[in-house]
C-alpha cells in the first residue's frame, strides 16, 4: 500500500490526497433494502483470511499512519460507504480536477462529471467509459452479486441487456412490470439516490478539513513498529514525496 501511494503521488503530483474509508455502523442503503450485503458475512465465514484478526490489525496500521500522513485527509462519514464519499466529493466539488485511482466499475457512473477522471492502477492507464449512462443502466437491471443485490429480472445478461437498452429500456421496464424492482436497485446503485443531507456532510467534512505537516519522525516509527524493513530505503524518497501535499 505504501508503494503504491508513493508511486502514485510521485506520478500524478497531486495537491491533496483523500483517503476515502467505511463508516463502520449501518449504511443509509439498508433502510432501502434490509437484504442490501446480506451475503458479505458467508463470503467471510468461507474465506481462508482470518477477518477477526485483519479487521482490527488494518484498522490500528490505517490510524497509525493517519498520524503520520496529517496532510492527508482520511474521510469518514457516519452511514456512508466510500463509494459515496467519493461520489459526493465529485458532485459538490465541480471546480476540482479529481483523478480516482480505483478498478471498481460501480464509479464509471460518474464519468458523466467533466471534472472526474478513473485511473487504474493494475493496467496504469485512464479508464475510458464510453456510455456511463448505459453502464449505470445495466448495472441497476442486472443487479449486484457482491453487495447481495437482484437482478430485476432473471436471465439477463450483458448481450440481453444491450439488446433491451437500444430498443427501449423504459418501455420493457413497464411492459414487463419491472418498475418497484427498478426503482428499488436505482436507490441502491445510483449516486444521484445518496441522500443530500449525507452529500452535504461530506462537502462540510472535506471544506472543514485543516492540513498539518508530514510527521516525518512518526512514519520512521511507523515503519519500524510494524517490521517493515524493506521499505527503509524508501523512506526519505516516500517523505520528500508527501510532504508537498497540502
């Protein structure tokens, strides 16, 4: 992790880097739908990775280096995932030129927003999304399988979906009286559905926000607290890096 934020602040140069993170208490979304990553909890009990132990040992390695990185702003917003703090920042923040470093295709929705760019790390290259309106649709049709969303009805594939979208979404929709489940999956997976008042509390978050020089002496501590000796030969190269964000 600390590679590859080195690499990327010595690439991009930012002026201000946001870490976005999870609230850890009950999200907005499952007053919509109580099922809403109702299948997280088996993917966990079945994984090999022991999360009682990770979770914690994650948390304490991010707060330490929260202490250290005060120039940074480390977001968290009570209810919201950082899926929505990301798409909050990108919609409150129209004069910033935000470039998000992420794989995840839940945000080529808001490649519609002229001041919004998606990098992707693994092919280290722009991700370029030629219909961000026909990826939310098919995204809202299809479901979800991750965060335990449905489909709005079975069977439909991407060639299915292309199909649909290009005669006419809405009219099947109706036709097929698909339109509660449509609505349903469009409050879940749509950023224009984060309710204003939570969108409101993340542009106050971010405007409130005081950067702090780089705490140089408790990174070193940092790095030798956690047995990481492989990264002391990039310690001063990661701090001379950093600390000209602001």
């Amino acid at each position: 992790m600390l590679m590859s934020i080195r690499a990327l602040a010595r690439d991009f140069k930012p002026n201000r880097i946001i870490f976005c993170r999870e609230a850890h208490d009950r999200n907005w979304r499952y007053d919509v739908y109580p099922e809403y990553k109702g299948n997280r909890a088996a993917a966990r009990d079945s994984s090999i990775v022991d999360f009682s132990a990770f979770f914690p040992a994650n948390e304490e390695f991010i707060n330490n280096l929260q202490d250290c990185m005060k120039n940074c702003q480390f977001l968290t917003v009570p209810h919201l995932e950082a899926d929505d703090l990301i798409a909050s920042i990108v919609k409150t923040k129209p004069e910033w030129d935000i470039v998000l470093v992420s794989t995840d295709k839940d945000f080529y929705q808001l490649h519609t927003h002229s001041n919004f760019k998606q990098y992707d790390p693994i092919k280290g290259q722009y991700v370029n999304v030629i219909n961000p309106d026909a990826a939310l649709m098919e995204k809202i049709v299809r479901g979800d399988k991750s965060d335990n969303i449905p489909s709005i009805q079975k069977g439909i594939g991407s060639v299915r979906f292309a199909k649909i979208y290009s005669e006419g979404l809405n009219d099947w929709i109706v036709n097929n009286n698909l339109q509660e489940a449509f609505d349903r999956n469009t409050k879940l997976i749509s950023f224009k559905s984060i309710p204003i008042e939570y969108q409101n509390q993340v542009r106050d978050a971010v405007n409130n926000f005081v950067p702090q020089d780089f705490d140089a002496r408790s990174f070193y501590n940092l790095i030798i607290g956690n047995g990481l000796g492989a990264f002391l030969d990039k310690i001063t190269d990661f701090i001379n890096i950093l600390k000209g964000v602001k």
